[in-house]
C-alpha cells in the first residue's frame, strides 16, 4: 500500500469530517460560510502574487528556449516560426498553443523495454487527452460558478450553462463538465497508480490536491443530483460574500459546506503547491522568449565588470617559458 497517497487520502477524509464536525455539531455556519471563505481567498490572492511578483525578479542571464524545431539563421534554411520562434508575435502564439492545447504534452513520448530488450517509444496520447478534459472541464466548472456570485446573470454565462448542459437527461440537467472534470481527476490518480515510474516518484503533495478536486467535483455532483440543496439561500450566501455583507442562511445543508471547505482549502494551498503552474508557464524563460540567439547578441545585464586576461597579456607574460618548452608563439620578441 502506498503511503503517499493514504496519508493524502486520510488528510482529506479528516477535513471532510473536520467540516461536518463544525457545521452539524458545533454549529459554526459562520466559520465556514463566512470567515474561512475570506481568508482563504486573501491566502490565495496575497500567495499568488507574492510567487509571480518573486519570479518575474529572478535573473535570465541568457535565452535558454527549449524549442522542438530550427531556429532562424540562414535566409535559406527554413526556420520554426511556432516552435523556434524568433519574434514577440511567435512567442504569443507558441505561448497560446501550449497555454490553450498543451501542444508541448501533445508530443510528449514515453519509453519502455520490451520483451527481447527492445527499446521502443510510445505517444503518450491518453495523457494529453485527459488532461485537456481536467483543465478545460476544470475551467468551465470554475467559470459558471460564477453565476452565484453576479445578479443578474450575464448573457454569456447562461450561454456557456446552456452549451454544458446541452446532453440533457430528466432534472435536473446533467452538466458535462462536471463528469468530465471527475473522470479526469480519476484518471490522473490512477495513472500515478499503476504506472511504476510515475508511481516511484510520486509524492503526498501529489495526490493531496487530487483528491482534493475529487472531494469537490463529487460533493458537488451529490448536491446537484443527489441531494437538496436550498440553491436560492446558497445565491443569498454568495452574494453576501461578494458585497462585503455578509449573511449565513439557516436553510444551508452541511453538504455545501463541506464542499465550500474543500474549495477553501484548495485555494489556500494552490499558491504553495505545484498547481501553480498555472501562472509559472507564463514566467518560464524556456516558453516565453523568443529563439533568436543567432540574430541578436543577448548580454546578461547583471554582469559586473571584472579584469580579463588576454592572450597577449598571456604570451607577453609567459613568452620566454613557452618558446623554452617548444610551443608557438605569435610574436618571438
């Protein structure tokens, strides 16, 4: 049995217990309807910016693209304009194809030894599947949220509701994000699982967010399938939130607080964990400049100025020697 993800997977079972404990037995609806919301959002917030605001000062002191193509050089050789890209207006475009579609997972490859000690090499297509379903679904779910938290509800919003919910079966409407983003989740905690190597290196902050989301999307699938949940005095406590007047229906399952908690939790530990490789790929020095290292002379601006010692100085200094050991020099005076 793997440590790793039972101490995850124990964590999370004990905030979900934490929760219930709170609301149902001690009666604390304004902690975790009110006060643990706020701090979790200044968490996240003050945490963000704190990790970006430290990476953005953090010296390149040369281009070190990682790049999947010919960079410019020659006018008759053909360079990568998206891969390699020389200019600002490539960078965009690569950073949006790896921002939007994972382009550089799309060819991402995995290698294995097989009978008869063959080394062969597989695309790893089914990752890069569902990770575009757990990042996207993952999106949409976050974005039409949004609908709690904005009176009235914007056009747009209801738009994306109805195109989600578009596969309807009976009431209420099945929402495809919301199986999908479970599937992915699943997926990704399966694959690190039962695949050896990913497996090894696997570690409890690994699969403490997963099972975080999965707390999420499945206490969310219970209240909108499952369960009664008072959706109007849910919109009163939203809405309380963002207008700084807060307010804690009497009407509120323990359910959606225990989803709320999970959500507070994630988002106060989403500026210290890996999943801030949401806003580290806009930072990453191999993703956000352009290859041009043959076009253009790039200093390193934080060098100071030190005293070079030249072959001339060299030879001046040490001509006598080298000529006695036979070796060639410039000048023989």
């Amino acid at each position: 049995m793997n440590v790793h993800y039972m101490f995850s997977l124990i964590v999370v079972i004990g905030l979900v217990l934490l929760a219930y404990v709170g609301v149902e037995v001690l009666g604390l609806k304004a902690i975790f309807g009110v006060v643990l919301p706020y701090a979790a959002f200044l968490t996240f917030l003050i945490g963000v910016a704190y990790k970006v605001i430290d990476w953005a000062k953090s010296p390149v002191p040369f281009r070190i693209t990682t790049t999947g193509g010919q960079q410019k050089s020659l006018p008759w050789i053909k360079s990568a304009k998206i891969d390699n890209p020389d200019c600002s207006v490539g960078v965009v475009v690569r950073m949006l194809t790896e921002i939007l579609f994972f382009r550089s997972l799309f060819r991402n490859t995995k290698a294995e030894l097989k009978e008869g000690n063959k080394f062969s090499y597989e695309w790893e297509k089914w990752l890069w599947i569902f990770a575009i379903l757990f990042h996207w679904s993952f999106a949409v779910v976050l974005v039409r949220h949004f609908r709690l938290f904005t009176e009235p509800v914007p056009y747009l919003l209801q738009l994306l509701e109805n195109l989600d919910g578009f596969f309807q079966i009976g009431i209420p409407v099945v929402f495809l994000s919301g199986l999908l983003l479970l599937a992915g989740v699943t997926y990704l905690f399966l694959r690190r699982i039962f695949i050896p190597q990913i497996k090894y290196i696997s570690l409890a902050a690994d699969y403490f967010p997963l099972f975080l989301i999965f707390g999420i999307a499945f206490t969310g699938i219970l209240m909108r399938y499952f369960t009664k949940t008072d959706i109007v005095a849910v919109k009163q406590l939203t809405m309380g939130l963002v207008t700084l007047h807060p307010t804690v229906p009497a009407t509120i399952g323990f359910i959606f607080y225990v989803h709320l908690f999970l959500v507070c939790v994630l988002l106060a530990y989403f500026p210290f964990s890996k999943l801030m490789h949401l806003g580290g790929i806009f930072l990453s020095p191999t993703r956000n400049l352009p290859g041009n290292t043959r076009a253009v002379r790039h200093i390193n601006p934080w060098n100071y100025p030190v005293k070079v010692h030249t072959y001339d100085e060299y030879e001046e200094e040490f001509r006598e020697k080298m000529i006695e050991a036979g070796l060639p020099v410039e000048k023989e005076e």
